[in-house]
C-alpha cells in the first residue's frame, strides 16, 4: 500500500511548512491534487492520513482530495483525449500511443486551511 508511504512524505511536507511558521497556525484541510494515472486510490489515502495523523498536530484536519483526470494529446490529431486508464491509452481516432500526458500525474498539496491562534 504506497498510500501509506505518500501520507508520511505529506506529513513531513506539512510539517516543515508548519515549523516555519513564526506563528503556528490551526490547520482545518489540507486540499490535494491527485491525478488518476498516479494509481493512488483516494479511499485508502484517506485512511492512511486519519490513522498516521492520530495524536498529532494535524489529528482532526480535513483531507480533501481533488481528482484530476487523465487527459493526453495526439499530435498527429492535433488533439486532446482521455485515455480509458488499464484499457485504451491510445488515440481513439488514430491510434498512435500515447506520448504526451497533459494531466493526471499530479500528486501535489494545493492548498492548505488554516486560521491564526491568537495567542492567550
């Protein structure tokens, strides 16, 4: 289950950004980006982050994934596509393989939530 893996790299990525802050922030979500040609499955991501992050600093944050699609371009077409993932990566027209992937390899931290503590 590599979905385990990629949670422990987000937290470190997380946690160096939050260790920079000169005022630590309350972080609500965290939004990413996850392609659908990365072969990571969002459900179990989801579990590998609720169960790592338990008695942390991110224990309760929001995982909010957004899936980007698969999407390439023929150029002997001069178009783009969508390659049906495990069945068809060619053109559906031509038929030339595929060469040049346009999205769906994103694996990256769009975003993340959160509100200054004002201290007490």
């Amino acid at each position: 289950m590599h979905e385990t893996d990629m949670t422990k790299a987000l937290i470190m990525t997380v946690q160096d950004w939050f260790d920079q802050q000169t005022v630590k922030p309350k972080i609500t979500k965290i939004h990413l980006l996850v392609g659908q040609f990365t072969c990571v499955e969002p459900m179990s991501l989801q579990f590998a982050f609720e169960v790592q992050t338990k008695q942390t600093f991110l224990e309760g944050v929001e995982l909010v994934i957004k899936d980007v699609p698969l999407v390439a371009y023929c150029h002997p077409c001069q178009a783009e596509y969508r390659p049906e993932i495990g069945s068809q990566y060619s053109c559906p027209t031509c038929r030339s393989p595929m060469e040049d992937i346009r999205s769906g390899r994103e694996l990256k931290i769009d975003r993340i939530e959160h509100h200054q503590c004002t201290p007490v």
